[in-house]
C-alpha cells in the first residue's frame, strides 16, 4: 500500500471511530522488495510474496477496526471484507505454489512439524 494510501485509509477510518486513531505505519508492513532490483526469473515470486503480506496486512486492519466498532452492521461488513481478503491470500499463495516448488515443499514440511507437535 503506498503512503498517500495509508493516509487516506487513516483518514477515513478515524472518522469511523474518534477513539481509535492508530499509527498505520506502525500497524501495515512495509513491503520489502524493490521490483527494480528483482532479476526476471523471481519477479512473479516477489509481486505474489508482497500481495500476500499485503493482505495479510488488510485482514489485520479490518479485524482490528471490527474489534473495536460498537457499529454492529459496520463490523458485520469489515468481518466480511476480512473473509474476502483470506480468499485473496489463497488465491496468491496457491499461484505462487505453482512458481517456487521449494515453498510448496517447505509449506508441506511447516504443516507436518505442526502436526507433529501438538498431537
């Protein structure tokens, strides 16, 4: 999300609620890769990688603002919204995949160890 982004959604969402006016900086990550400096084979890796943090990023924000509204529609419609931004994040994660078998190994590997421990 670029800064004037991270503004406007600021600024919007204080509006929302008065009391929860949180640093957007300190609450949306801020994506790491420089898409210049990517060589073409990675390029595709690196855009799904920093559209996964982005909505990650999304899910956090809408959950957090749901969280915290007494607005029992408004926060029917940002848990809504969080769902939707999941779906986006398989839909990424389930291309890149497809791109970086290593990933998908080591998801596998990562699922098992988890698995393992809390049997």
């Amino acid at each position: 999300m670029k800064t004037n982004n991270k503004q406007r959604l600021f600024e919007i969402t204080a509006r929302l609620d008065k009391t929860f006016k949180p640093q957007l900086n300190e609450l949306m990550s801020t994506i790491p890769t420089d898409l210049n400096n990517v060589t073409n084979n990675d390029i595709n890796k690196e855009i799904l990688r920093d559209a996964i943090i982005a909505e990650m990023d999304a899910i956090n924000l809408y959950e957090q603002f749901a969280n915290k509204t007494n607005n029992s529609e408004l926060k029917k419609l940002l848990l809504d919204i969080a769902k939707e931004e999941k779906t986006h994040v398989g839909e990424f994660e389930t291309f890149l995949l497809l791109l970086d078998k290593e990933q998908d190994k080591e998801l596998e590997n990562g699922k098992k160890e988890v698995t393992n421990l809390i049997k």
